[in-house]
C-alpha cells in the first residue's frame, strides 16, 4: 500500500464518519419535532372533540345556552381565565341535559 492509498483510504473514513454525524444528529431534531407535531396534534383533536360538545348543547337549547354564555361574560369575574369558565359552563350544561 502506498502513501496515496493510504491518504485516499483516511480521507473516505473521514468523509463517510462526517456524514453519518450529521445523519444522526438530523434523526434527533426530526424526533423531537415529531414529538412536538404529536402533541399540537393530541391538542387539536381535543379541541376538536370539545367544540363537538359545544355544538351538540348549543343546537340542543340554543336559547339557554346563549343566555349562560351572555351572563358568563357580562358579569364581574374573580378570575381572569375564560377557559375555565367556558368549561364550567360546558360542565354545567352536560348536567342538566344528563337530568333531564
């Protein structure tokens, strides 16, 4: 084996090692985006599911439930959070169609 050889040899080790770095270091930032795309996507079919239910209790009784949402907002509030509200409203809602 002569000095060419062995040059050429030492630099395709070097190149194929370069690129299988930066393979793997790619296969690691496409996981942690699928993660991410994972997660907004659990969201999004939650939301989905949910907004389902709010369509189904305001079809239901569009009146009543208008008249909650209008009194939900109008009013003074101790929490600033219109989720939780919204929520509450559902909750209550999903009750009084389960008793009736």
């Amino acid at each position: 084996m002569n000095l060419w050889t062995f040059l050429a040899i030492i630099i395709v080790v070097g190149i194929l090692a370069d690129i299988y770095t930066k393979n793997q270091k790619n296969k690691m930032r496409f996981q942690g985006n699928d993660k991410m795309l994972n997660e907004i996507h659990d969201s999004v079919k939650k939301l989905e599911k949910r907004i389902e239910n709010l369509e189904i209790i305001a079809v239901s009784d569009p009146d009543n439930f208008q008249d909650r949402a209008a009194g939900v907002y109008n009013s003074e509030r101790a929490e600033p959070d219109p989720a939780k509200d919204n929520q509450r409203l559902v909750n209550e809602l999903a009750r009084k169609k389960t008793q009736s």
